[in-house]
C-alpha cells in the first residue's frame, strides 16, 4: 500500500485534532463496555465478509479464487499447463504451446502493417492502458452506485488474473516487436515483461465471458428470446477483441499473442463462475504451430476462428467437462452480483 500524500496527511491530522477536542469535551469518566454486542463464535464462512470493507474482502475471496491453481511447465514441448488441484484430484484447465522465433519473426509483418491505424486508435489505447472498466460500463449498463458487488466481482477478476498471466509469461519469456526491428517504434512504452500470451487480451475475454455468463445467470433464456448475457455476447467479445487489437495497433503485442490471450482469458472466465457455482470446467489448449494461414503466411487475430473444437485448430476445447467445487467466499461476491441485476 502506498503512504498518504502530503495533503491527505495534514488533511488527517487535523481531522484527528478535531475528533481529539471533540471527545475530551465531551467523554466524561470512563464507564465500561455499556453496549449491547453480538459477540461473533468463531464460524469461518461467507456470512462474515458483509461486515467487510471492499478491499479486505477481495484479498479474502482472491486467496480463496486462486487455492490450488499451478503451473507446470515442459522446457521440450515448450508448454505451460494449468492445473488445479482439489481433494486429492488434479484437474488440468489450460494448456498452451508456444510459438517459436519464426512464427513470431513472421508475425512481425502484421505488426507492421497495424501500425497505420495508431492515428485512429491512439486514444483509446493510451484510455486502455489500464483496467478499461468504464468500456464495459458502456456496453452493458454498468454503474457504481447500482452495481457495487459487479464492480468488486470485475476487479477480484482482475486482480486472480494478473499473477496467473506473468508466471506464464516467465515461462515463455517472447520478445517485444521492437526487439525486432526498429521500425515498429511501439507509440507507448513497450512493457517490462514478455510478451506472449497478452495480458490485455486475457483480461479482456475473461471479463467479456465473465459478465456474460453473470448477466445470462440474472435473466435467463425464456422460450425463443434469448438470456441476457447471449444478448450482450457479440458487443462483449468485439469490446475485448478490439482492447487486444489495439495493443498490436500501438507496436508491443503480435496477433498470436491476442489468439493465446482470447484462449486463457476465456478458460480463467470459466474457472471463476465454475468456483462460484460449483459448476464445470473444460480443459482448453492452444496450440501455436498451428497459428498460421493455410499457405503457411502469417495468420492475424480474428473472432471468427473457432473456439470449442477438440483437436486440430489452434484453439481446442475438450467434450467432457469436470465438475470443480464450490468456493463460499467466492459464490457470496457472485449471489450479490446477481442481485444487482433485474
């Protein structure tokens, strides 16, 4: 945590001296505990985090969210696999193998050429820099003094995802554009870590998932009209394919590293309401030796490549899925979140 500013510090202090007069005018003798309390029994469960303020409570459900998840990695296949574990049992949730220095130098070609949109896009990607909240506000109607719980749901999201990317990240370690030739001179600072799979892109699908499947949860399908969520699905996934173009767009990410990026934030989307709900998960891989066109040419991002195969694509998803157990504290945060959608 950072320390109080220099202005905050005296604003504190002379709220401190204020409460200080206050109750030496006021206080009188001393007469002992007169109120009446309900001592709390020691009861470790979800009910105890609604006398929590926000934060505290998403350290507590984070850790919670985050319980038995590794990595491990194979050096030979050049693959990084994440497992949970839970009850003696393992469950592996993602899988991806990387790309190597001609795949990415191939890349680099795209790169080049999205550099000619940096004029166009220039604002929202220096807007998307950081956590792009009011984006999604945009498309789905999201307001703080309404959604206060959905909010705290993005930001726990957020906050399980960053840690799960960079250890990926060490392992594959993938050098930035600019490494490559001095003629992308990326329009932002080009950031301190590796750059396959994107963060951008992870974090923007699993927030586009995750807000699906919450908003599908609030108001299901009925009859021919569909869930809420499958209504928002398509401005979804385009908002979060678009934060992830956009970092190509600005010269520090490849298309590959959107396509791993659209596959793991998918997957941690899926584990979080899975946790929350004591659903299912399907293991999911991504393969990229097969990231290229049919003619072998540098293959670009694109939400129409298909997702939810088993085997032969880029992206794969497995037919059976394996039931993970319910969090407390997580499952609390998401009944809340429901709540705050009609």
């Amino acid at each position: 945590m950072s320390g109080m500013s220099g202005m905050g510090a005296a604003n504190a202090l002379a709220s401190a001296d204020a409460l200080t007069l206050s109750r030496a005018a006021i206080v009188g003798p001393f007469q002992g505990p007169v109120l009446q309390v309900k001592w709390p029994t020691f009861n470790d469960n979800e009910q105890n985090l609604k006398r929590w303020a926000p934060e505290p409570r998403l350290f507590a459900i984070d850790f919670e969210a985050r319980e038995g998840v590794s990595l491990e990695t194979d050096n030979r296949r050049r693959t990084a696999t994440l497992v949970y574990s839970h009850r003696g049992r393992s469950d592996t949730l993602v899988t991806l193998t990387g790309p190597d220095e001609r795949l990415i130098q191939q890349q680099l070609q795209l790169v080049a050429a999205y550099a000619d949109l940096r004029p166009d896009r220039s604002l929202e990607i220096v807007e998307q820099m950081g956590y792009p909240v009011a984006f999604w506000s945009s498309v789905i109607g999201l307001t703080s003094h309404r959604h206060a719980k959905t909010l705290q749901l993005i930001e726990l999201a957020y906050n399980v995802a960053a840690p799960i990317i960079q250890r990926i990240k060490v392992a594959f370690s993938i050098t930035r554009p600019d490494e490559f030739s001095p003629q992308i001179q990326a329009m932002i600072a080009t950031p301190g870590h590796g750059a396959w799979p994107s963060g951008h892109a992870t974090e923007g699908f699993l927030i586009a998932v995750l807000l699906q499947k919450l908003l599908d949860a609030a108001a299901p399908p009925q009859g021919t009209q569909p869930g809420n969520g499958e209504a928002c699905r398509e401005q979804l996934q385009r908002l979060a394919a678009r934060i992830a173009v956009n970092r190509t767009v600005a010269g520090v990410h490849y298309p590959i590293d959107s396509a791993a990026g659209r596959l793991l934030g998918t997957a941690l989307a899926e584990f979080i309401v899975a946790r929350a709900t004591g659903g299912k998960v399907h293991e999911r891989g991504f393969h990229s030796a097969l990231f290229r066109e049919a003619d072998g040419a540098p293959k670009d991002f694109s939400l129409d490549d298909p997702m939810d195969l088993p085997s032969g694509q880029p992206y794969t998803r497995a037919a059976q899925g394996k039931r993970v157990p319910e969090g407390p504290l997580l499952s609390w945060l998401w009944q809340e979140a429901l709540k705050e959608w009609p």
